[in-house]
C-alpha cells in the first residue's frame, strides 16, 4: 500500500481549487480543460506524486464527523481488504466499478480511508 491521495468533501469546490492551485501551487490533473471548477463533482490536484481530490459533497456532513478520506493505492482491492479483515479492521463493502475498484473503513479514531486500485 502507498499513500495516493487525500479527498476532501466540500460545498465550496471552486474555492477549495482556487485555494490548492494557486496558493499551494498544485496542478490541476483531472478535468484539466476547466475553467470553472464550481460545477464540478470531482477535481483532482497533484504535487509531486501526493493527489489531492476535491469531491462535491453529497449532503452536509454532522459537525464532529470528518468526512474527508486517506485514499491507500493497492493493486488488489480484494487482496489488501481481506489482510486487512485478517488483522481485525471492520470492512465496508467492496465496489466495482467497470475497471475502477475501493472499499472504506475506518481507523481506531473513526477517520475515513479507503482502498483504491487507481
């Protein structure tokens, strides 16, 4: 496992862009024909080899929780979920999507992070 990413769920997605390209100096990767990042769902940064993900969030997020996600890049999704149930960690479900694969769970604090093949 290598640390891939890390995703942020916000209402604000152009401002969380303008913040990480312009005052971080991040380059945009991912849609990179953008001008206006609001209407976006999903924007992806990059420095060095670290991504940052700004994902529009879905519904508003309780205060106390974080909703923000450490994405572990694996090349077995399956693979690295079932050692990690091997060693305790509670799993969530495992998703398929066309050649894209993840799975949440949680840390002993309750934050997020989640297996992802890409």
């Amino acid at each position: 496992m290598r640390i891939g990413r890390y995703i942020f769920f916000t209402n604000n997605v152009s401002g969380m862009v303008e913040f990480y390209r312009h005052t971080l100096g991040m380059k945009v990767v991912a849609p990179p024909e953008a001008m206006d990042y609001g209407p976006k769902d999903w924007v992806q940064l990059r420095s060095g080899s670290f991504e940052v993900g700004i994902h529009k969030a879905g519904k508003p997020g309780c205060p106390e929780r974080n909703r923000n996600k450490l994405v572990l890049l694996v090349n077995d999704v399956s693979a690295a979920r079932s050692r990690l149930i091997d060693c305790g960690v509670r799993m969530g479900k495992h998703h398929v999507a066309s050649e894209y694969e993840s799975c949440d769970f949680k840390d002993p604090d309750g934050n997020i992070l989640q297996l992802s093949n890409r």
